[in-house]
C-alpha cells in the first residue's frame, strides 16, 4: 500500500488529476462494509494534504465503525452529470486509524487551512493507504480511462 504522495510520485500526471476532482467539491462519496457484508456508502470530506489522503469522520459513525472492523474502502469524487464533463475520480485502499492526539491537533488546522472551519468536538480520523485509482473523462466521442494500481503502474485506454 503506498501514502498519497507516493503514488503522485508513482503518477505524476493521474493522482494530481484525481486529487483536483475530489478537491473541486470538497466531497466524496465513501464506500466501507457493513458488519452483514453489504456496501454501505455516505458522504465524507476527505483532506488531501502533507502528503497523505486523510478521512475525518463524526465518533461512533457507522462508516468509522465499518473501517475499524474492516480497513477496505473506496472513495468516489462528486459527480456532477452522466456525461461526467468534469470527470470521475475513484481512490480505492485501506484506512489506517490515526489516534495519536498531536496529529489529531494538526489535522484540524489542516481542515480549517483548507476549507475555513474545522469540525470540534471528537472525531476519528483516518489515513488512506492507496492500492488503486482512476480517472474517467470524456475524450471527444470515447470515454478516457486512466488508471494507477500499486506494483502495476499507470496504464490508459479509451473506450467508444
């Protein structure tokens, strides 16, 4: 599994690219298991800063309790129309959580830095550790597909 800023270095192009769609909304839309097995998907804003994809989550909230039981998730940028003129961006990985009080502290300066306000209270927090992700964006009259996965690299493809 690799840190965020790996896989930018592994895909200097892409990860920047998925990055700014999730960061043209500020939301995404994550995917965790439930404990019968089934998907459960809600809304999240995932921080993408000093070199790490990190996940704050409200206490006790199902999807935190999902990745505690259960590390895998996928994370979808906000679409915003089915021909997906801005693209479509998926993180997929393990959340790793973080408990230690000091980063806690500094995640929420990050989050206020970023979006103007910082949540309070107690809250969870996650680190994403990356194994895939992609981008799919118009090219004209073909769908563009590009890809990174870890150990395999960027790849691209176009779909009409």
């Amino acid at each position: 599994m690799a840190a965020w800023e790996d896989v930018c270095r592994s895909s200097p192009e892409l990860a920047p690219a998925v990055q700014r769609r999730f960061e043209a909304h500020g939301l995404g839309l994550l995917a965790t298991i439930r404990t019968d097995g089934f998907p459960r998907v809600s809304g999240v804003e995932p921080l993408f800063t000093r070199g790490e994809l990190w996940l704050g989550m409200m206490p006790e909230s199902r999807k935190a309790l999902d990745l505690q039981r259960n590390d895998r998730l996928s994370l979808h940028s906000a679409t915003t129309d089915k021909e997906l003129t801005e693209g479509d961006a998926k993180v997929t990985g393990r959340a790793v959580e973080v408990k230690d009080e000091t980063t806690k502290q500094q995640f929420l300066r990050w989050f206020a830095e970023e979006n103007g306000h910082a949540p309070d209270g107690p809250f969870h927090l996650f680190r994403v550790d990356v194994t895939e992700l992609a981008l799919i964006r118009p090219g004209g009259d073909h769908l563009v597909i590009e890809s990174w996965r870890q150990g395999r690299g960027t790849r691209r493809i176009e779909r009409r």
